[in-house]
C-alpha cells in the first residue's frame, strides 16, 4: 500500500517509526481527526499493523496514568463517579470526564508512554510465536511475532502445519457431529415407527386415532415436523386438497374408528369456524388402505 510517515516515538530506549495508509481513512466514522487512520510501525523493514489509530493508542497510554493522577487509581475512580450519580450531579459527570479526557491526551501523548505500550503489545506477539516455534505449530504461529524475530520463513512452515492440524480437527468434528446427527435422526424414526405401528393397530381394530405431533428426519440434519394424521395420508399415498390438510394440521385433535370407518372426530373450534367437509371422506381412504 501507499503509506504515509506519521512520527517517531522513543522511550531512550526502543525507538519505532509510526506509518499509516496515504488512501482511503480506515475509520468511517472517527471519534477526531488522529481516529481515522490505523497506525503500522515498521520493524524489519516491513509495516507491521498495530490494529489502533493515533486516538486509541493515546486512550489506551494514558488513561491508568490519568486514573492515578486524578483520583489515585480506578477504584478511587468509580466511587467517585458513584457518588455523583447517587447525588444526581449530571453537570459534575460531564465536567469530571472532560477534565479526564484532556488528562488522558497529556498524559497518553507521551512518546516514551507509546513506545513502552506498543513494546508491551508487540512482546505478546514474539510470545506466541516462540510459543508455536518451540511445539512445531501445534500453536497459533503469530506472524507479527515472528517478523519482530526476523524469521518469517520459519513462521510459514509452521503456518503450514498449523493449517494442517487445524484442518485435521475440523474434519474429525464434522464427522462427531454428522454421528451425533445421524444417531439422533434414527433414534427419532424409531420413535415415529411405534407411533405409526400404533396408529395402523388403531385402524385396523378400532379406538381413538389422537392427531399428535410427529417428527421426521428425511435426513440426519432435517427434521420436519407435522401432524400424525397427515403423516399417515402422505405415507399411504391418500390424496388429500391442500385446505383439508392444513385443516387436520391446524384443527383436528382426534378420530374416533369403528367398523373400518371414521364416526367422529374432534377439532378446535374458531369464531365461524367449521369442521372439513370432505375429512371423513379422505380419512376413510386411509383406513380402507391401510386395512388392504
């Protein structure tokens, strides 16, 4: 990318070139003017991303620093906003934070404070890939860390084992979880099973059909869900109109057979609400079918 020099921060000790891109601002909606680029510190010859703009590196430096200052330290701090809550000093809060701010900003503008914080982030960095370079890529090989290494060939070798192994284990999850999908799936049809055995023992000799839920599973990861009777008249091949099914899907609760025919049912009744004209029809279909 094109890149713009921003400045130079040192503590005495560490010194760090500070870049950020000379194109379209990252922040699209920035909290100032210094919040709309992200800063890259050049370390090996490279621009390596610090993932904050200018405003949150100083936000992040000198707001410990301004806490300890201002009220002693952050517990200090909370009972102190505490108290002007309670005593409903709104005015008290707003002028409370606007002289913190301008403490945050003296105190985070610091060079040396910047450099030791970006020190302190850029160290979790070399740990991690110290960390993946000691276990050969069984850890997360930080990229970051390893250009402040100046050993990016080695990172990309354990990069590559690291896709691996994780690579690896999302293959043996999916496959857990196919098993687990697939043993719950079956064990439902075998749930279903009973239930049409019973229903079709229902219709044979005569009782009360109940017109409960049923579940399904065409697939391990598809499960369908709709009413036994409904259910039955799909297995069976019973022709029923669109509005009937939704009818015995919404409506009936049950069917009392007798003699190889339906003699009454019972359904939720609505406002001017009727029952189906053509179920018993439909439904002696069924128990003709099934009895064949």
């Amino acid at each position: 990318m094109w890149a713009d020099f921003e400045k130079e921060i040192t503590d005495g000790t560490t010194t760090y070139k500070l870049w950020r891109s000379a194109g379209k601002p990252n922040v699209e909606y920035p909290r100032a003017e210094n919040d709309r680029y992200y800063l890259h510190a050049e370390v090996n010859g490279r621009l390596l991303p610090l993932g904050m703009t200018e405003w949150f590196l100083i936000d992040r430096c000198g707001f410990d620093d301004a806490v300890v200052k201002l009220y002693g330290g952050k517990e200090a701090r909370q009972q102190y906003f505490n108290r002007l809550r309670d005593s409903g000093n709104e005015a008290g809060i707003t002028t409370a934070l606007d002289t913190e701010r301008k403490e945050i900003e003296l105190c985070g503008s610091d060079p040396a404070c910047q450099t030791q914080y970006i020190r302190k982030l850029l160290d979790g960095h070399v740990s991690a890939y110290l960390a993946s370079n000691a276990d050969g890529g069984k850890s997360f090989p930080d990229f970051i860390g390893a250009l402040i290494m100046d050993d990016l060939a080695r990172c990309s070798e354990l990069s590559a084992v690291y896709k691996s192994l994780r690579a690896k284990e999302r293959e043996e999850f999916v496959a857990r979880e196919a098993a687990k999908a697939k043993e719950y799936a079956d064990s439902e049809n075998e749930k279903l099973e009973q239930t049409v055995s019973d229903a079709v023992q229902i219709i044979k000799s005569g009782g009360i059909l109940d017109n409960k839920k049923v579940v399904y599973y065409e697939t391990p990861n598809c499960g369908k869900s709709c009413s036994l009777i409904n259910y039955l008249m799909r297995r069976y091949n019973v022709k029923v109109p669109l509005r009937t099914q939704g009818w015995i899907e919404t409506r009936l609760t049950g069917v009392r057979i007798e003699n190889g025919e339906s003699k009454e049912l019972w359904y939720r009744r609505t406002k001017n609400g009727r029952g189906s004209q053509l179920f018993f029809q439909c439904m002696n279909d069924l128990i003709h079918t099934v009895t064949a």
